[in-house]
C-alpha cells in the first residue's frame, strides 16, 4: 500500500471550508483514495474515496490532482462536530474481501468557534 | 436505518477470565473486522472473516478467538484475559470487495 503523508494539525473557522491535504506520491494505479475520521471516543468513519475522478458527496468532496500523486478532502461549511482527526489512506479495491485499514497519525482539525 | 452495534460498551474483568465481546450489524454485509486501537499504536486488526464460516487471523490475534455462524454476528473471545488486552475494541463491516469500512462505537475493556 502507499504511504501517505498529511499535516499533523489544522484549524479551521466554524463555517468556513476546511481543506485537508493528503500526499500519495508513490500510488499505485489500482489504489483508490480513502478517508477516514475519528471524532473523539468514537469508531472511526468513512467519508468518501476516489480514484483519479473528483468525488463528493453528502459530507465532502474530494480532489485528486491529475497525477494522482496528491488528493485535498473538502469539508464545505465546517461545524464543531467536524472536529476529529482525519485519515488519508490508499489502497487497492480486492477481489471479495476488504482490506485491512491502518492509518497513519492523520490531521487533528480543530474548528474552532 | 441498518447499523452496527457493540455490547457491551464498557466492560472490567479480571485476568484470567473469558470474556466474549459482541458485534452485531444489520446491513448484511459479508465482512467484519474486529480491531484494537492503544495510545500509541493505532488501529490493530485483531480478527476478520469474509463469510459464514470463514475466519482469519490479523496481525495481534494471540489470545483472542472468533467464530462466525451467521451473517450478522463476530463475536470476539479473548480465552483469559490479560493486562495488556487492556484496549478500545472496535468491530467493523463492509460489503464484499468494498473498503468503505463501517464501525461500531466501541467496547471499552478494562482487565485488572
């Protein structure tokens, strides 16, 4: 799988759009991008994934640039709850199993009031 | 709404006790995941299984045993428990070839 690496921390004003990058610069090309967050004493939980299109949905859009070697997760009009730490990983979409998610120390966002 | 659940939330036993956790989900998937999550160490597969029947083990499986009879449940036992199984213990599932992993809150296991 490859690795990625994202800032340790950012702040982000309630209300504004909170963009979270993500650097892949060894990714295969059968990886797909995840996100993951986990807010504070929670399970963690997905957000979104793509592979070399841009994506969103009902929590966030995701970028990837053209070379695929870097991705920035958009939330649009972030709130208090939105405050967790978010995880970039990339892998491989496998034949019927799910593979195993290990994250990295991701991004504590704060947003902050 | 389908959902997945664990129980018990919060759970102080003493070492050497069995003790199962358990894991529910209602969305039918065919995988499930039992993972443990430390200061320090991240997320640790633990358990997972592909179907009925099907099991294998992760990368810190010593001391801990799963079985899965039907569709919706994993549990989770850890034979006897021990200090250091002193975890956050979340169970997850997804639908085949799907990486998009969806969690329980957590199982909070204190071994004295």
């Amino acid at each position: 799988d490859a690795k990625t690496t994202q800032p340790p921390s950012m702040d982000c004003a309630e209300g504004r759009a909170a963009n979270l990058p993500c650097n892949h610069s060894t990714i295969s090309g059968n990886e797909y991008v995840y996100w993951y967050r986990q807010i504070h004493s929670q399970g963690p939980q997905y957000i979104i994934h793509g592979l070399k299109n841009n994506e969103t949905n009902e929590m966030a859009s995701l970028i990837i640039t053209e070379d695929r070697k870097s991705s920035t997760l958009i939330l649009p009009h972030a709130t208090l709850r939105d405050t967790a730490v978010y995880y970039c990983i990339a892998l491989p979409v496998s034949g019927a199993g799910s593979y195993q998610l290990t994250f990295g120390k991701g991004t504590k966002l704060s947003v902050i009031p | 709404d389908a959902e997945i659940t664990q129980s018990p939330r919060h759970k102080i036993t003493e070492t050497g006790r069995q003790v199962t956790l358990a894991c529910h989900q209602t969305w039918n998937h065919n995988n499930m995941f039992w993972y443990r999550q430390d200061l320090g160490h991240g997320l640790r597969l633990i358990h997972y299984s592909y179907g009925v029947q099907d099991t294998n083990k992760g990368e810190v499986s010593d001391g801990y045993s799963v079985s899965r009879s039907n569709t919706e449940d994993l549990p989770l036992t850890l034979e006897s428990a021990a200090s250091s199984q002193t975890s956050v213990y979340f169970c997850a599932s997804s639908s085949s070839g799907r990486n998009e992993q969806f969690f329980g809150p957590g199982t909070r296991l204190t071994v004295l």
